[in-house]
C-alpha cells in the first residue's frame, strides 16, 4: 500500500509546539542541572498551553500513561520514604510528563491528520541535533562521554532514530533525492559513531541498517506486538546466559583481540550481579524511584545498570516493568489489514534499541518516541485503508 502525502494546512504554532516538546524532552546537557529542570519546565509548560488552548488536554490519557504513572508512583513514594531527594523526584515527575507530552502530541497530529508533517519536523530538528552533536565532537577532546545533548549512547540513540525517519520519507515518497539524504546521512553517521567508539551504538546502527535492506520480510514477522514483547523480555532474560557465552574460546577472542575490549564487557557482568543487593535493599513492587541513590550506592557506576528492562524493573519496580511491556505491546497492537512498507523503517529502529538495551540502557525517551511514532504510522496506515484520510 502507497501512502499518498497530502499538502495539509498546519499552523505555526503547531510546529513550533512539536520543537518545544523536543528541546524539553532532548535537552541540552551543557546546562547546569538547575537550568536544565526550568528549560523543561518552560518547554514543556508551553506544550500543556497549546493543548490547554486548544481544549486538548484529555490527549494527555495516551499510550504512555501506564509506564509514566509508575514512574510517578515510584517517585512519590519513595520521596515519602525518605529514600529519594527532592531533586530526583522532581527530575523523574519531569521524566514522566515528558513522556505522556510526546503520546498527547501524538495523539493530536494524528486526530488533526498532521502526522507526517510531525515526521517532518522531527526530521529537521534531529538533523540540527545531528549537526550540533558533530560539532560538540570536533571541538571537545576524542575521548569524552558527554557532548550537546546527552552522553556518547544518548547521541548515537538519537542518531539511530533521525535516520530511521529519513529511511521512512523514502519510503513514503520514492523519490531520488530522499535516497540522496538518506544515503549521506548514513554515512556521516558511521563516521561520527566510528569517531566516538561507541562499539554498542555501531552494532545497533548496523542491525538496523541490515534489517532495512534485507529484512523487510523479517520485519513484518517482528512488527506482531507479541514478538516485539518476547524480544524486550528477552533483552533482559539474554543476561542469564550472558555470562555462559562469554567463556566460549571464540567469543572471547572476539571481545579482547577483535574489539579489544575486556572479558567483563567494561564491568558490566559486575554490576549486574549487585542488581540482587537494589532488590534486597528496595521495593521489589515500586522500585527505589527515578536515579535514586541506592542505586548509585550499589552499582558504583551512577544509577546505569547498563540494560534496559532491568533498568526500569530497579527503578519502578516489578509494576514499573511490567507497565513498560505493556505499552509495547500497545505501542504494536494495531489492526491493520497488512503491515505496510512505510512503517517498517520505524520498526527496524525500535529492534535496534531492543538489541542496545542487551547491554545499555536503551529503554530511554528516545525509544518512547520511537514506539509512539510506530504506533502513529500504523494508525495513518489504517485511516487510508478505511479512507479517512
């Protein structure tokens, strides 16, 4: 099925409201922490004001509201606790409404039939993140973990996702020079992901583009929600067997003598196994709340458990996890009568993070975005066949 792009009218304000809901979501890491909780605050306000004004705010109850509400249930009550600052409750509330903005906005481009102009500015705007992250790069020394807007895995994650939405408008359009873009953005891409050695962030780049090229079949299969969820549960079961694998002789000579990296994955085998300690010392149900200190305390390595599922289970708790599958799976759940090409970009993109969050926490705002723009192709996909749009 071809998807035809109409010329829709769109308001100013309606895009400069979807470059708000970025800055606030995306933000820029060379702020102190104070500046940086206002900058959200501001931009996000301005996003719940353009729905206030438009008397959509009931399109804050969306996709993400099961995992964001636990976000905020963990955070509160470990706040009345006493087991979690002020400072951290406030940044995982943020978090949270982060969240639930990006599923209102859209839920309202999709009800307004704007969403492929909201893939359009998504686009733009993480093309000048691009940009300005290749610059950060350039003028800071090689080595660095932090650059514009977030650390080496956040910047190869929004990577990863700004080229999924330039793979999509070619599939939307087929027009040669969408394939001229997309072309040179994957390779300025590998070179900026060789120039930060980020080894995880380059093997998920790699799944992704192997699966546009050669697993359109494969995706289809993988777009079935309960695949998807079996391959997230699966993200954080792999860890039982991880450390099996990694006595085999061949793996090994891979990890030291290939990718010259040590037998520990950079200590990540070690902090998995003080998860057990966060479970014993925490709340098994809600979790120790959002960058809590006990689990800084007990991984040594600020709160990154360093995989995603786990993640979210120590920080919000069995219910945290298991709101998180759900909105997966919902994210996925659309009843199309066949999955269309134009969605399979999206989708190769959401089992790049699924691969990342094996060993990092890839389950962040950027795979939320993600989910809820395959949830929004899908949905477009479906008015055309039942032509409504």
């Amino acid at each position: 099925m071809e998807i035809q792009i109409k010329r829709y009218f769109v308001t100013t304000k309606e895009n400069l409201t979807i470059y708000a809901l970025i800055l606030a979501v995306f933000k820029p890491y060379f702020l102190p922490d104070g500046v940086i909780s206002i900058f959200r605050v501001v931009f996000l306000g301005y996003v719940l004001l353009f729905l206030f004004l438009h008397r959509k705010l009931k399109y804050l109850i969306n996709l993400s509201n099961p995992f964001a509400v636990m976000i905020i249930v963990s955070c509160v009550l470990n706040y009345f606790e006493k087991k979690l600052s002020i400072y951290n409750l406030n940044f995982g509330v943020l978090y949270a409404l982060c969240a639930i903005c990006m599923g209102a906005m859209i839920k309202y481009c999709l009800q307004k039939n704007t969403f492929l102009n909201l893939l359009h500015c998504l686009r733009k705007i993480f093309f000048i993140y691009f940009l300005i992250s290749i610059m950060s790069m350039l003028i800071q020394e090689r080595n660095t973990m932090e650059y514009a807007f977030g650390s080496k895995f956040m910047t190869s994650y929004i990577i990863l996702l700004m080229t999924g939405l330039f793979y999509t408008q070619c599939l939307l359009t087929n027009h040669s020079k969408d394939k001229v873009k997309f072309y040179f953005i994957v390779l300025a891409s590998f070179f900026a992901l060789i120039y930060m050695e980020t080894i995880t962030g380059l093997i998920s780049y790699l799944a992704f583009i192997m699966l546009c090229i050669f697993g359109k079949k494969i995706l289809r299969l993988l777009s079935n929600p309960y695949f998807f969820v079996i391959a997230v549960i699966s993200s954080l079961l792999i860890l039982l067997t991880l450390s099996a694998i990694l006595q085999i002789g061949g793996v090994q000579r891979i990890i030291t003598g290939i990718l010259h990296k040590d037998i520990t994955l950079t200590d990540r085998m070690r902090y998995y196994s003080r998860a057990l300690h966060v479970f014993n010392s925490g709340n098994i149900w809600f979790g120790a709340g959002y960058a809590s200190s006990l689990l800084r305390n007990s991984i040594g390595l600020g709160s990154n458990i360093q995989n995603g599922l786990l993640q979210h289970v120590l920080s919000y708790g069995v219910l945290g996890g298991i709101a998180f599958i759900i909105i997966c799976f919902r994210g996925l759940n659309i009843k199309c009568a066949k999955i269309p090409d134009e969605s399979l970009g999206i989708i190769a993109v959401l089992y790049a993070f699924v691969l990342a969050a094996i060993v990092e926490v890839s389950y962040n705002h950027v795979f939320l975005l993600t989910l809820f723009l395959a949830y929004g192709m899908q949905q477009t996909v479906l008015k055309v066949e039942n032509n409504q749009v």
